[in-house]
C-alpha cells in the first residue's frame, strides 16, 4: 500500500486516486526570468521520481507542470536588461528545458503557460466577483480572504500569525492588508491583455488554479512543489479555486524541503546559490556521469528534509555509484561465465527478490528514496560476495537487469558500465565553497529585530519587510515563530 504524507492533513495516508488506475498530478514550475538552480532541480528531480515511481506501480499519470511567463519578477529582468519581456521568457524556457534534460528529468505530459491560458483566468476571477469573494478596484481585482473560511487549512496558520509573518504588499485599497491580487492594472510598457475590468495581467495565484484545473479538473490527485510554496501560493490556490468551484481542489499536497549550504538556506541574497549549468560546467565528468551523481545527492535525503551541501557532498555520491557501477561492470563481465557456478541461480533469485520487496517497501512509504538508495546499497554487498564464489552467466544477466530496472525508477545506474568513469576529480570545490557574509555583530541583529518587532506591532508591514531584506542581504536569516517570536540565525 502507497502512503504519501499529505501536507494538508500532516499525516501519512494510504493513496487512492479518484480514478483507479489513474494519476492527475500537478506541480508548480519555474518563473522563467533566470537559470535554475540546485533548489531548482532538486524539486525537479524528486518529482520525477515520484512520477517513476507511480508509473512503475502501473498508473497512467497525467503530469502537469507549469511555466509562470508573465510576472513582476520578468518584467523587472527584461527592463534591467533592456530587452522584451517575451525574449526574455523564450531564453529562460529554453535554458530550463536544456537543464532538465542534462538532469535526465522526463519531460511532463503537459507544460502550460499562464500566457497561453488568458481567456480561462479571466474566466475564473470574474467567476470570484460574482461569488462575491473578490473585488475589483481601479482596474485591479482582489480576493477576498475573509470570505473563504478555510482560510490558513494548508499552512495550519492563524490569520493573526501570517499577517505578522508575511511579505504583506502595503495597498491602501485593500479591505484585509492579505487579500491578494487576482488581475493586475496595466502599467506603460508592461505586458497586458484585455479583460472586463481593463487592460492588465494576472496575479501569480491564479495562473496555477486556471491551468490545473482546465488540465486535470476541478478536483485531481495531486498537486506539489517546493515547501516555500506551501503559504502564501498553495494557500491562495486552495482559496480561489475551491471558492470558484465549489468543490475540493487537490487531494494530496506534497511538498519537497529545501537546499541548504554549509547549513544555511540557499538564497540569491545570500549570494550562495548555483546555477545547474555551473555544476555541469565545474564538475570534470561527462554530463551523463554529472548528472547521475546530482540525482544521486538529491535522492539520498528524504524529500520532506533539508538537505546541505558540503565541499566534498557530490564527491560522496559519486563514490556511492562508483560501488553500484562496479558492481554492474563485474556482471558484465560475468556474463561469459559457463553455466555451471558455486552459488546456485535460486540463491541470486532470493537475493533480487529481496532486493525488488525492499525497494518498493521504502518507496511506498511516502517515496522514501534514501531508505531505497540504501536497500540497493545493501543488496550490492550480497551479490559482490556471491561473484567472488562464481554465478552462471543468465544469473549474471538477471542481476543486472533488475538493477538497472530498478534503478531506472530513480534515474540512476543507467550509464553503460564500461564507459563509467570511476576516477575521482577535483571538481566543484570553488562553487560550494561559501563563506557568510555577515559582519553585523549580535548586538546589532539585536538591535534591528528589535525595531522590526516594534513595526510588526504597529502593523507597518513595510518597514517589517525592509529591516527582514536588509539583514538578508547581510547573511542574517529571520525566522518568525508561531508564538509571535522571532529567531535569528547567521
């Protein structure tokens, strides 16, 4: 029995799709304004795998996951660089394909664009006004969260506590300082699009509700991304679609963790990420062999953890496959071997069979991937120590087979043995290398979480935000605590 921990709930369930058979499974994608980085393809390759995975258990699954090609964030790159927003879009779309095919990330069954989606957006956010759950204001149109109940059901948050915590965009218009933008005014030079209330674009949140639900329904299976998505956007998608349509939107909510370096959270204004094509660029290896030691430290950490890079983490993954594809080339070579051999087929048999129960055991609960990386590790060592006595050739083809099989599920073990490169080489040192920035000392942190925490209390959201963003970019992180405290942390 599949068990996947729904974040709705915070608890592991039993999996079982509204259609036997069958998978509807949407994840958010990238906002395609610049490269991708590990956080990046860490979501990517975790939903590959639970995608495999589900495949491999016989469902047909419908995968969908988006690209956001219209937001604040595009517009700013293309006015930064003097260049139209839609080429800026074209270049990232392209990059972010390129990346995930070095990643050996398979391509989903749909890719929608919130651009190619605009009759349905609107659809849906004049379908909330006359609901009476949005309302629109010179041109922009707000949801109104007092008027969905449920309010806070994912994040398991009281409004109190997310207002206090919140990046709140300070808008005097407003009727709550959390209702959200549904449609966007148009401003000189920006891109935008006819509608009942003007000339404008959409808000992030409902790009995500329109598509998922023009490609998999108003209720489907799935629905995932990254933890950081959980509140405000997974939380705004539930509010609007299921106020729109009255029904439950997603049955299960998975979220992946994030990446950390050298135990502090990867951020671009940490100055400490790195871009996909910077691994592939600095690792030394072929991108076949880049690739698999990537998805390799990924799939090593349970998704629901952080999981940190260190100087040497990709090393060590790469040692860890070396092990497998020694094993597979020894296999190899053993397929010449006469029929006649020491230990009998019906041993190496017992030895898959434990192998194939003790990978589906650990993938069943809740796609736990370092449990199933580990199992093969330790069916690695059986099957080593029967080569030393002598297998028959067909026993040597059957071992490999089930290993590659079940290797395939996680995109891992795939290279031809022979042309494996077992060397080790001074790779990535210079990219993971990070070094805090902070020079502020305690006393002052001190000092400015203290003003911040005066803001908060006077509901000056926007001084909040800019004390939290200066201390970040000098490589101190805030952490606003559901008893109204807040934790610091360099």
């Amino acid at each position: 029995m599949l068990l996947i921990h729904n974040t709705m709930t915070g608890k592991k369930e039993a999996f079982e799709p509204l259609v036997p058979g069958k998978v509807g499974m949407y994840v958010c994608g990238v906002t395609v304004y610049d490269e991708c980085h590990l956080g990046h393809a860490r979501s990517a390759i975790v939903f590959d795998a639970i995608r495999r995975y589900l495949q491999y258990r016989g469902f047909a699954v419908n995968y969908v996951r988006n690209f956001t090609d219209v937001d604040d964030k595009i517009i700013a790159r293309a006015n930064q660089e003097a260049e139209d927003w839609a080429a800026i879009v074209a270049r990232y779309i392209a990059a972010f394909s390129r990346d995930m095919e070095r990643l050996s990330v398979t391509v989903p069954n749909q890719e929608p664009r919130a651009t190619e989606h605009m009759p349905e957006i609107i659809s849906m956010v004049s379908g909330l006004i006359d609901k009476g759950v949005a309302y629109e204001m010179e041109g922009d149109v707000y949801y109104s969260i007092e008027g969905f109940a449920d309010y806070g059901c994912l994040s398991h948050r009281k409004l109190d506590d997310m207002l206090a915590g919140a990046r709140v965009e300070v808008d005097e218009r407003k009727e709550h300082p959390m209702d959200f933008a549904l449609w966007k005014a148009s401003k000189s030079g920006e891109p935008a699009w006819e509608s009942p209330w003007g000339k404008g674009r959409p808000g992030w949140h409902i790009e995500c509700s329109a598509m998922s639900v023009k490609h998999l329904g108003e209720t489907f299976d799935i629905h995932g991304g990254g933890e950081d998505l959980i509140f405000p956007h997974h939380e705004n998608e539930i509010a609007q679609s299921q106020a729109f349509t009255g029904k439950p939107f997603a049955r299960y909510w998975i979220h992946n963790g994030f990446v950390t370096i050298h135990a502090e959270k990867m951020s671009k204004s940490l100055g400490n990420t790195f871009t996909i094509r910077a691994l592939f660029d600095a690792s030394g290896y072929t991108e076949t062999v880049t690739a698999e030691i990537i998805r390799y430290f990924v799939l090593s950490a349970h998704y629901r953890s952080p999981i940190d890079v260190q100087d040497d983490s990709f090393q060590e993954s790469k040692r860890a496959l070396n092990n497998v594809y020694d094993l597979l080339l020894r296999l190899e070579e053993a397929k010449a071997t006469p029929e006649s051999a020491n230990v009998s087929d019906a041993d190496i048999d017992a030895i898959l069979t434990k192998l194939q129960q003790g990978f589906e055991i650990a993938m069943d609960d809740d796609f736990n991937t370092p449990e199933a990386i580990g199992e093969i590790q330790r069916v690695r060592a059986e099957i080593n120590a029967c080569l030393a006595k002598g297998i028959s050739g067909a026993t040597a083809v059957k071992a490999q087979d089930k290993l590659r099989n079940i290797g395939q599920v996680l995109g891992l073990f795939q290279a031809q043995a022979k042309n494996w490169e077992f060397g080790e080489k001074a790779a990535w040192t210079s990219e993971l290398t990070y070094q805090p920035s902070s020079k502020l000392s305690e006393a002052d942190i001190e000092a400015m979480v203290g003003e911040r925490k005066k803001a908060r209390t006077n509901k000056d959201w926007k001084r909040s935000d800019e004390i939290r963003d200066n201390l970040a970019q000098q490589g101190v992180i805030l952490e606003d605590r559901p008893d109204g405290t807040t934790r610091w942390k360099k």
